[in-house]
C-alpha cells in the first residue's frame, strides 16, 4: 500500500503542491493531471523518495519512502530521461536491465511487444526518440517491481506505441500492481483515481 499523507512540497524554494493525500492499495491507477510546468514531475521524484516533502508524508507498507531499500526494491520509475545507452544496442541494453532484475527469459519477450527485434542490433544513439521510449518502457516488462511510476510514458510514441503502454498498465493494474502515471495521453478502459494538480496548487496570497 503507497500512502501519501497530507503532502505539500516545494521546487526551487517555491511551493508547488500542498496538502495532498491518497492511498493506493493493489490493483490502484493514479493518473496525475496537469499541463507543463505544474509540477507533476517534480511530484513524482517526491513519491519516488527521490525529494523530500515540505511537510507530511509518504509511506509504502507503513515505512517512510525515503532511504527505504525495500520500497527502492518494490519500485521502478520512468521519467523524462530515457535511461537508455546510446552507445549499446537495443538487445544490448534490455539484457543489461534483464540482468539486473534477473529477468532473462523475459529479455526476448520485451523486445517482441515493443516492436524492437528488428532493430535489436541498432545502437540506441541511432534510434529517433519514439523507438528510444519503447527501449526504455521494455524495463516494465523486465521488472517485478509491483509499484510503476511512469512520468509521461506516451512522449514521443506514435498510437500504436501508446496503445501498448496502456494495454501494458492495465494489464499490471489487473494483476495488483500499483500504477502511478503523470501523462495526458493514456486513458484506460477501466476506473482510474485522477488528480489535478491544479485542485491542490497553493492559494495566492
């Protein structure tokens, strides 16, 4: 269970959220709401226990997130950055992540869903930004991490790529796994908490 109590937080000294709450049990769907520099990045590095709140607080199974090796262990996080190699291949990169997860079997696989075994001998540096993002997502299906925390997922994919990414967070969210998604392009056919950054935007003085 992730629990964020009461959260307010600050970028660059200037406050951006406050009090927000919510509790996510398994099978939960946040999708977080917002346009382009009201935060929700800077929201998802706090959830990620990589910022600290101003005040209040997040806990993943009744621990603090932050320098919490189990909750680092339960999580993967996908930001904007696509974390990938751009000096490796494409299968080079994805049995990199397959090792670290001990997910060999599933290094095959992901490339497969993704639309990448074509390209699996391509160096990542020559991939345009939507090919790079499916790389970069193949980590979802590496990982047996049952807490997602996807920041703007669908950047740079055509409709087939996000049609994948959504039928892929369903999928998790079916199967009990918490899925936290800050985007405006994914949509589900199945009932989602949603959270507008505006609704929680600190009043002017």
């Amino acid at each position: 269970m992730l629990i964020c109590d009461n959260v307010s937080f600050a970028r660059g000294g200037v406050p951006i959220l406050e009090h927000v709450g919510f509790c996510l049990k398994p099978g939960g769907f946040l999708l977080i709401k917002g346009p382009n520099g009201s935060g929700k990045t800077s929201f998802m590095r706090t959830l990620a226990g990589l910022a600290a709140p101003v005040s209040g607080g997040i806990t993943w199974r009744g621990e603090d997130v932050r320098n919490n090796d189990i909750f680092r262990q339960s999580l993967i996080y996908v930001g904007h950055a696509n974390a990938v190699k751009t000096e490796c291949t494409v299968e080079e990169n994805i049995r990199f992540w397959a090792n670290c997860y001990d997910t060999h079997a599933m290094a095959l696989p992901a490339m497969h869903y993704f639309g990448l075994s074509d390209k699996k001998h391509i160096a990542c540096g020559r991939l345009s930004a939507g090919w790079q993002k499916r790389v970069a997502l193949s980590r979802l299906l590496l990982s047996p991490a049952p807490l997602w925390l996807l920041d703007e997922p669908t950047n740079y994919l055509d409709k087939e790529g996000i049609a994948l990414v959504g039928s892929l967070i369903e999928t998790r969210v079916q199967h009990e796994g918490i899925v936290i998604v800050a985007s405006h392009a994914v949509h589900s056919s199945f009932d989602a908490h949603i959270l507008m950054m505006e609704d929680f935007a600190p009043c002017s003085a």
